[in-house]
C-alpha cells in the first residue's frame, strides 16, 4: 500500500510507535536488563538477549517503508509469545501492552505490503 491519505498517516504514525517501543523494550533485554522476569518465566538468560536482538531489529525495521512488512511479521510471533508467556503465568492483565503491540503490528503488517 502507497503511503497516502489518512491510512498511509496511520502506518507511519504506528510503525514509529512500534519502532519506538521495540527499541526501547529490546534495548532493556540486550542490556540484561530483564534476566530476572525471563527466569521467573522458565526461560535460560540467552533468550533475553536473542529476543531483544530481535526486538530492536524489527524496531529499525519500522522505520523503513520496505522493512515494515517483515518487522510486523516478526513482532506478531514475538508477542503472540509473550502474551502466552504472561497469560500462562498468572499475569494476564500484563499482557495489554503485547496485545495492543500485536493488534499494531497486524495493522502495520496488512497495509505494508
């Protein structure tokens, strides 16, 4: 889809508030930043910086309009994880931002193509 009218401002505006957040968020699991909510979860250390590797990759991703298609792609199998990982450990209503971050990230998937 052309980044035009009303839709077209809406992707931007979506793929920089995901650009944001993934950097943000995988910037705090590259920095070790979360080893211990990862433990409490049942994951190894590892996966903390594999996934926020991954975060922040697809949160420079966002930023380019021909790297917006894989970066949703990406972030929807991430959170679709992490919800599943909070909701299994009794933390459903942590699972709100992932939701809205998966919810975003379809949207910028669907009118990226």
């Amino acid at each position: 889809m052309a980044d035009n009218g009303n839709a077209g401002k809406a992707v931007k505006v979506a793929s920089i508030l995901l650009a944001l957040l993934f950097l943000l968020n995988g910037g705090l699991k590259v920095f070790g930043m979360m080893v211990d909510r990862f433990a409490l979860w049942g994951y190894p250390a590892w996966f903390q910086y594999l996934i926020g590797v991954v975060e922040v990759l697809a949160g420079v991703g966002f930023l380019r309009r021909a790297t917006r298609f894989p970066a949703a792609a990406v972030v929807v199998v991430i959170m679709l994880g992490a919800i599943y990982t909070l909701v299994r450990a009794g933390a459903a209503a942590q699972a709100a931002v992932p939701a809205v971050a998966l919810i975003l990230a379809m949207f910028v998937g669907k009118n990226s193509r």
